[in-house]
C-alpha cells in the first residue's frame, strides 16, 4: 500500500476528495451504492462543491458500468478529477473479513484518508483486554481501526479467574493485559506479583479501551523523556551528544547525515519531519513521539523549553 502515500499531497478546500472503497459487493449493487450518494449530493447548496462531487461519483458510475457483468468489487477508489484504483490483495480481503470491517467506506474531505486506509490494512500491533463480567471473562485484542474476539470462558472463583488470566498472558506472549468490570473485586488482586496485569473497575468500551493504552503509551514516553531531561543537569553528561535547534536545520541536517540514536519530537512535528525526508529508510533510529495530556506536564515544558525537539548522537 506504499503507493497510497503519494496521494496524502493532495488537498482541497471544500470537502471535494473522495475516499472510498468496496468489499465483495456485486456490481449492480456497488451501482446503486454510487447513486444513493449522488441523490445526497444533489441537495448541497454550494454548486461547486456539489458539481465536483456529482462529476467524481458520477465518473466512478460510469467506471463500474463498464465492467463484466456479475463482477465482484473489491476495491479501493480515491477520486478527484480522476479515478485512482487499488485492488485488494488477498491479505487485504483477509483483513476485512478477519476483523468483520465495513464492506463499504466512503468519506468526503479536503484530504484522502490515506492514514486511516493505510492503518487499517497493516498495522497490526493490537493491545489486549479483558472484559469481565460476573462469572464471564471476555478476551480481545484492539487497536486504532480494529478489534476482534479472541476467547470466551467462565470462571469458577477469583483465583482461577487469576489463573486463566496468567494463562493468557503465557500462551498470548502478552506484554500487558488490561483486566476491565465493574464486577471486578480489586482486593483479589492485591497479592498478585504479575505486573503484566492492568486492572480497571469499570466497564469500557472499545474506544475507551483505546484512549487508556494511548495515554499510557503517552505517558511512557513522558517518563523517558523526563529521564533524558534529567541527564543535561548531570556534570558527567556529554552534551555534545544531544542534537537542539530547528527541525528544517540542525535535526534535519543530523538525520540526513546518520548521526541520531534517538530523536525526542513533538507529535505535530513528526508529520512535518516525514513531509521534509525523501528517503523514510533515514529515520532508521528510534523515535519518541511526545504529546501534552496536561498543562505543565514534562510534555508542554519540553515544548516550551526545547521546541518539542532533542536528537540523541550516537556518539
């Protein structure tokens, strides 16, 4: 899906590009489809905003019509004044399945949801959580754009639940287990050694589940930083290792010169520092992406402080 990326460039004013693909949809289906939204665009009252939508939909119509009859489509159609397909793999079709995603995506922007499309098809690394409810224990992997139910089991008492649970996190190789109910007695936990376990007492759903391991990792990250803050006020430091200054200057310069271990940087502004490299195989070190959760935090201080940007050289 790299060739997606060249498409994220392309911006306009009034919400006219158009993101949106088809999952194991028969033809004259994916026909009708393409009519109800033009019958919705009809109805704006910006004439041109609604004349580029209705040519683009109306072009992509035409496109499908062309096509054998009885085809399945599967595809993915990024439309501005012209039609940019990308066919599922098989991979692709899997994880649509897999993971039980929308068989049709559409959305209308000044941007192409190439981050989302991009997301959804190869980022794999899920957290874990499980649901307890009463007797039941619920297990799932998540992430940003997917989720999926991994085991259902009843317990009999608190300390096989315990036990279930360390089986899960063994035959899993689960880093972290976030162990969410309101039905969850906390005390049973107290003398539990398994620091791989997370407890919440209360229920969660998916997108609260993903806004905790988001502030956690948020968090980690904070607690890195502030350990490498902490290390400019030690009198052994070498503080020709640390790279500060502009990001289009001094960091860039170091990077495009292979010089960084690792670069501390404002989260806004590792999107500029992607749009500045040519080459992506140059960000081949670590990087710590640092967000505010809070005024005053390590976060808004390294931002204030440091313009949200520290290099670490390797020597």
């Amino acid at each position: 899906m790299d060739e997606l990326k060249k498409f994220k460039k392309y911006e306009e004013n009034n919400e006219t590009l158009i993101t949106i693909y088809f999952y194991d949809i028969k033809k004259d289906e994916v026909i009708n489809l393409i009519q109800r939204e033009l019958n919705k665009v009809s109805v704006i009252q910006n004439l041109s905003k609604k004349k580029k939508l209705n040519d683009r939909l109306y072009n992509l119509k035409i496109k499908i019509e062309k096509i054998m009859d009885n085809s399945i489509v599967n595809s993915l159609f990024l439309l501005n004044d012209e039609i940019y397909e990308y066919k599922f793999t098989n991979e692709n079709m899997k994880t649509i399945k897999e993971y039980k995603l929308k068989d049709l995506y559409i959305k209308k922007d000044t941007k192409f949801d190439i981050d989302y499309i991009i997301d959804l098809f190869t980022n794999f690394d899920f957290h874990f959580v499980c649901q307890v409810n009463k007797n039941h224990l619920k297990l799932k992997k998540i992430n940003n754009y997917k989720n999926k139910l991994i085991n259902e089991t009843k317990f009999l008492s608190e300390k096989n639940m315990i036990e279930i649970l360390n089986n899960y996190i063994l035959d899993h190789k689960i880093n972290e287990l976030l162990v969410c109910g309101t039905t969850i007695n906390l005390k049973c936990f107290q003398n539990e050694k398994n620091n791989k376990l997370l407890i919440k007492d209360t229920d969660m759903n998916n997108e609260e589940i993903s806004k905790y391991f988001y502030e956690r990792n948020i968090e980690k990250n904070h607690i890195l930083l502030e350990k490498k803050l902490n290390e400019l006020n030690n009198a052994n430091t070498n503080l020709d290792l640390f790279v500060f200054g502009k990001l289009k200057k001094e960091i860039l310069t170091a990077i495009e010169n292979y010089q960084l271990k690792e670069l501390y940087i404002e989260k806004r502004k590792f999107e500029i520092l992607k749009e500045c490299i040519e080459d992506e195989s140059c960000l081949n070190f670590k990087i710590i992406e640092i967000e505010s959760l809070k005024d005053g935090d390590i976060a808004s201080q390294f931002f204030n402080d440091y313009k949200g940007l520290m290099g670490i050289k390797y020597f």
